[in-house]
C-alpha cells in the first residue's frame, strides 16, 4: 500500500508575528518536521498544502505575503508536490484526489494546522474517498475558540478533535509512536 504525507498548511501565518498564531506552532511543526525527515529518507511521497485565501475579507494567508509561505521547518524540497487550496477540505477544488490516484496512494498520513478546520476537513474528506488515514497528533496545531461567550482552550480544542478523529476517520499517533513503527 503506497502511503504519503499530507502536511497542510504549516504556513508562516500561524507562528508567533503572524496574522493567526495558534497555540504552540512550533512545536508541531517541529514534530512535522521528524515525520517529513522520515519520509525524505524512505522516498516515500510528500504533499504540501499552502492555503491562499481569495475572500476580500481574508485576514490572513493572504497571497505574495510572507504569512502564506510554508514554515521553514517543513520547506518544500524539490520533487515534493505543492497544491494550493482556497478552502479548509483540501480536496476541494484542487487537484489533491487526481494526485494521489495517480501515486496509487491508499493512505495518508496527516500533520498540519488549524486541527479544528483543515485538519479536520481533510481527514474527513479523505476518509470518504476511501483513504486510511493516521493523524499525528502532536503534529498538529490549533487554537483558543469561543461559543456562545464561553472560552475553549486550544489544548481542549485539540483533544476533542483528535478523539473524533480516532472514533472512525482515522487513527490518532504520536509522532514518537509513529516513528516506532
């Protein structure tokens, strides 16, 4: 079974001097940055997902900014495929699906951020389109959200999403247990 990474978007605008820092990005990107070393050294393939917003609204990852560039620590090298989304499902008007048929690709593993938008979108898409998915956790970041008044902290954020995620859409590791493997 042919399995890639999917890092999506580990892009300059969620670290600190950003337009949208998360809870400790650079942790997870650090974390990214072992699982992508893993896949370099095994020749396994490696997408890149880099949001550009195109809402006149947009506030962040806005394009020919620095905050749309991916993060140093998960620089694209060459022959790893950069596909540019627009919405939080990164299949979404891409060509993502196409890609990885072409790679005969059944499985994804999955680090990136926001873990409550993109993140989930994807993981969720994926596994509809049949993928078997691995979430690595701790490669992943997301942050503080509000409901009806009430704060929710990233930390709970990031809890919440990963369990429903290992419920059915994919299994959940750390990027040590990961690594094990």
């Amino acid at each position: 079974m042919e399995t890639a990474l999917l890092l999506i978007d580990i892009q300059n605008d969620y670290f600190p001097n950003g337009k949208m820092e998360l809870s400790h990005p650079e942790k997870a990107s650090l974390n990214a940055k072992k699982i992508l070393e893993k896949f370099r050294k095994e020749k396994l393939p490696v997408i890149h997902i880099q949001h550009q917003s195109t809402r006149p609204e947009a506030t962040f990852f806005i394009p020919e900014t620095q905050g749309v560039e991916i993060h140093e620590n998960v620089k694209p090298i060459a022959g790893e495929k950069i596909i540019v989304k627009h919405f939080p499902n990164s299949f979404r008007e891409t060509e993502l699906i196409t890609t990885l048929e072409e790679m005969g690709v059944k499985k994804l593993v999955i680090c990136g951020m926001m873990t409550h938008m993109c993140v989930d979108a994807t993981t969720r898409a994926a596994k509809d389109f049949g993928l078997e998915c691995i979430v690595i956790g701790d490669a992943c970041a997301t942050k503080d959200l509000e409901i009806n008044g009430e704060q929710v902290k990233a930390k709970e954020v990031q809890k919440s999403f990963l369990a429903a995620f290992n419920y059915f859409y994919s299994e959940v590791l750390t990027t040590e247990k990961f690594l094990e493997n």
